[in-house]
C-alpha cells in the first residue's frame, strides 16, 4: 500500500477538509464534507465520549448518510461547532428534505483541551462560529499538526495535533484524519521515536524507525481527570460500503490507536472513530477479502496519522507541552 498524492484524507476523490481556530482560545473544529452525502459510521471504545448525533449512525435507522462529520475541541462546548456547521450547509441548499425543508445531518465528537491554558473566559461560546468558517474553508488541502481540531490538543508528553494519512490498493484509496489528545504518548518517551515508525511510509514523521529502547513502565499519562483526554478520528473510502460494513472499517481502524498511541483506550479517553464510504468504486461479488483489506488500510492509515498530528505540531507562547520539534535523540543530534 502506498500514500495518495497528497497522503490525506483527501486523496478520495469527492472529500474535503476544513480547519478553524482561534489561537487566544487555543481550540478549534475540523469538519469532514463531500462533494455530496456519504455513507457514515461510528465506533467507540473510550470510557468518556462526547458525542452528537452518533445514533443515526447505526445501521438499522432511517438516514443512511451524512452530509459532513465533526471533530472539535471545546468538550461539550465543542458540540455546537455542528450547529454552525448545519447552519452552513442549510444555507448552501444541502440536508435531508423533511416536507420541503433541509435539515443537514451532521454528527460530531468532541475532545477535551479546556485546561491547555486558552482563555476560556467566553459569555456565548464560540463554536458554532468555529463549525461554520471550518466548513467554509474546507477544501482538499488542509494544515497539519496545530490546526483545528488538533489546535489546543495534549498528549502525555508532547503537544497533540490534527494529523492525516491515507493508501491506496487495487482500485481503492482509504484516508485517515485525528485529532490526538491523547492521555497516553504517540512517542517512546522521553525518545523522539514514535509507537508508530513500524508503518511509516517514506520519511512522512521524521523516519527515525522503532525505538531502541524499551517501553517505559508504567506509561506516561497526562492526568487522570475524567473525561481530560479523547482522540477522535475518521476513517474513509471511496468503496461503496453500506453502513454495517462502514461499522466494521471504524471498528478496525481502531487497531491503529493501540498501535500509534501507549496505552490507547482507557477508561479516561473517549477514544472514537467515525468512518466515510463515498461508494465511488463497488465491491467485487466476494466482498469478503476486499473489506478485510479495507479495515486493515484504515487501521494502518489511523496509526500513521496519529504520528503525523503530533509530529507537525509547533510551538505557540504559553504551551503547557513542548513539540515533537524539541525532543534529540540519544546522540544528541536534531531528530
């Protein structure tokens, strides 16, 4: 498997990706459209999820696609980035036709980063203003590292961030977007080296390859408030998946947070991942091995990501966490 064009979520053809922020805030929202409505689904694994929306995702309910997805800072402030975001596209003449009226579907997942320093001193919080310029930028190039959703986002030992990836096999491209708020580490701490490195494609997170060293015991955690921490993703495709079989892409993508992420899962994140079926390419007659394939993409594609968000991040005055940028290796040299 080999990186799109772009190595995005945005090498299937038809997504785009939009980023806001606000850096005295230190939040933001990222939104995931389409050129039109995809199919969507959901899995959860962490302990603290915030959510909207989610419940139409199932496969036995009326709507069967969306018509964009939402991953926002904020905690359960960072749910009304889809008010803004419905707002936009009601406007833009696109949602499901309810009697002649529009009503955009649009789910969402929140992290936490209230307490990365940000004012957030707001009267009306600033979310749906968020949501909504994020869909107006959305286009099929977008920023990694600290841009909005991975704006204000922590993990353990070093800044999170919003990252992306994506692989293509046969007739089809599979994308991964997250936001890494991780409690655990996307890195060997204290070494440069990221959990990841035995998926990296070329040099896309700094090419140092696995971690010499030994897994430090007990992990590195960046607190233990509830509901502090949460990495939320989608995965994508352009197979013409229905949504139980988009159900079991997300859930095998979630392999890749426990590959990329030391420990991943816990009680304390809200570790979510969505998935995005445009349904440009068919299966074959025999989907069988074609959709083993596809989730395991998703997963590779999940982990590579996860790396990229923390590897791209950059320094802001008044981090609470250095970057990735600042860590040496154990010769001393610039990673």
């Amino acid at each position: 498997m080999t990186p799109g064009p772009r190595n995005l979520i945005t090498d299937i053809p038809g997504l785009r990706v939009g980023n806001a922020q606000d850096a005295r805030l230190r939040s933001g929202t990222t939104v995931l459209t389409g050129d039109r409505p995809f199919t969507a689904a959901v899995h959860v694994m962490g302990g603290a999820p915030g959510t909207v929306e989610t419940d139409l995702l199932a496969p036995d309910k009326l709507v069967q696609q969306v018509d964009a997805l939402v991953l926002s800072g904020g905690s359960a402030f960072g749910l009304g980035a889809v008010d803004g975001v419905r707002a936009g596209l009601r406007a833009a003449g696109r949602g499901f036709d309810v009697g002649g009226q529009r009503v955009p579907i649009v789910p969402g997942a929140i992290l936490f980063d209230l307490l990365n320093g940000g004012a957030k001193d707001w009267d009306r919080t600033p979310y749906p203003d968020l949501g909504r310029a994020a869909l107006e930028a959305a286009s099929a190039d977008f920023q990694l590292g600290s841009a909005g959703a991975g704006f204000g986002a922590l993990t353990a030992t070093l800044k999170g961030g919003l990252g992306s990836a994506s692989a293509r096999f046969g007739a089809y491209t599979v994308g991964a977007l997250v936001a890494v708020n991780a409690l655990g580490a996307a890195n060997v701490a204290p070494h440069p080296h990221f959990w990841a490195a035995p998926f990296e494609q070329g040099r896309e997170f700094g090419g140092l390859g696995p971690c010499p060293h030994p897994a430090p015991a007990p992990p590195p955690l960046k607190g233990v408030t509830i509901g502090a921490s949460t990495t939320i993703a989608i995965v994508a495709t352009d197979a013409a998946l229905d949504q139980a079989q988009a159900t079991r892409m997300a859930v095998a993508a979630h392999d890749g947070l426990a590959r990329a992420l030391y420990p991943s899962h816990t009680l304390l994140d809200g570790d979510l991942v969505f998935a995005a079926a445009t349904g440009a390419q068919p299966l074959p007659g025999d989907p069988t091995a074609t959709l083993l394939t596809l989730g395991h993409a998703a997963a590779l594609c999940l982990a590579r990501a996860v790396a990229r968000g923390v590897y791209h991040a950059t320094p802001q005055p008044g981090d609470p966490m250095p970057c990735w940028t600042s860590l040496r290796d154990v010769n001393g040299a610039a990673p």
